[in-house]
C-alpha cells in the first residue's frame, strides 16, 4: 500500500476493506506482512545494512550493521507468517499475552497468531537495554512524525534537535537519510553499537506497530512496553 509508506497517519480499518472483500480474513495476514516489511526495512535503513555487501565508505559501521541483519533475521525466524490453520484458539492466545484483554483483541480474533506477535515483540522489548521510559518516548517520536501525506514522506524538514529524537524523526520519515553525524551525535551521546541497535530495532518495531493497529483497528497502547503492574505504558 503507497498509504502505509506516503500517509501512515491516515491508515484506518477501511483501507484493508477492499483486500477483505477477496481474501475475508486473509487480509488480516497482509496487513501483518506489510507492517513487518516496515520494520525491517527500517532496521536495514537506519544503519545502512547493504543486503548484498558492505560498501567500503560504510564499514566504520559494520559491526552494528552485522548485528542489525542477525538480530533481525532471529526476530522474523521466531514469526509464523504463514496462511495456515492456528493451532491456538483466540481465547489460550490472550490468555498467554500479558497486555490488553479478551475485548481489546476483538478486532483480530480470527488471526491469534496476531496476539502471538504481540507477545513477542513486548517480550523482545521487555528484554532491551533500553530504559521502558526511552521506548515509550521513541513511540510518542514516530507517532508525531508519521507522515500525513507525500509532503511529510518525501520532502526535507528540520529535525529535533536531541539525537534520540532526529533518529526516529528520520527513522520514521525516510530511514534511508540517516547520515554518519547522525551516528556520532548518539555516540555522543552515551550509545554504544548495541545501544544504536537497540534504538534502531525499537524506532522499527514502533513504525511496525504503528501501521499495524491502524489497520486492524487495535488501540495504539497494545504494543508499548509492559510496566512492572503489566499493563502498557504510553
């Protein structure tokens, strides 16, 4: 969907409609699929990872990068994305996520597999080095610079001034624009090659998110990370 890249802010439940009107509940699946391209895409971007090789100009970065593709690839080994019976009702998925509730996750009831995403990426995230504070705040980040349209999705604008925030401003308009001061600015700044993968898999997994729950109509503080009570923190 051009939406999901150029308007993300606009994505609603109707804009799966005509996907669900061929496929019914399939298009559940799509939408799943398009959001975890968003993440991955993201990662690859926001550390320039070359899927075939490391230009020369780039290898100052590679052990991030390096780590980017491994973490990435165990991620998305750890997702079932395949149309296919699940073996887990609606009710024992909810039941094994430690976020929302039965009524939450109606929107989705006819894919559990979509709970067992959101289990997992809350547990991933549970097990970051980042602070849950610095997490919520990137999510706050990408949610203020979705783009609204063509404008905000492909033209220049300033950027926050705080490194942390102009990595998920750029994250999250156009990834690919991440620059080598951009890098430093968070060396700077206290991050080290993992702590950069960290923000760069959780600016990732908020743009995932964030075109998620617009299309299949889940609330938005589903996916941000669990508090010490277990209830989503925004």
């Amino acid at each position: 969907m051009r939406k999901a890249t150029l308007a993300p802010a606009r994505l609603a439940p109707a804009d799966l409609e005509p996907v669900r009107a061929v496929v019914g509940d399939d298009a559940l699946d799509y939408a799943v699929v398009l959001a975890a391209f968003h993440f991955i895409n993201r990662v690859a971007d926001l550390l320039h990872v070359d899927p075939d090789a490391l230009p020369e100009s780039l290898r100052r970065f590679e052990l991030v990068r390096r780590i980017a593709v491994r973490a990435t690839s165990v991620l998305m080994r750890r997702m079932d994305l395949r149309v296919r019976p699940y073996a887990t009702t609606f009710a024992a998925s909810v039941a094994g996520v430690r976020v929302g509730s039965p009524e939450a996750f109606a929107p989705v009831a006819a894919r559990p597999k979509i709970i067992e995403l959101v289990a997992l990426v809350v547990a991933e995230r549970e097990g970051s080095m980042l602070p849950r504070d610095t997490v919520a705040r990137i999510h706050r980040a990408v949610e203020a610079a979705l783009p609204t349209g063509p404008v905000e999705a492909e033209g220049f604008h300033a950027r926050p001034a705080d490194p942390v925030d102009a990595f998920a401003f750029v994250g999250t308009r156009y990834a690919a624009r991440t620059t080598e001061e951009m890098i430093a600015a968070l060396r700077r700044a206290g991050y080290d090659d993992v702590g950069i993968l960290d923000l760069a898999i959780a600016i990732a997994t908020a743009n995932q998110w964030a075109r998620l729950h617009r299309l299949v109509g889940l609330a938005p503080g589903l996916f941000y990370v669990a508090g010490p009570s277990g209830r989503a923190v925004a």
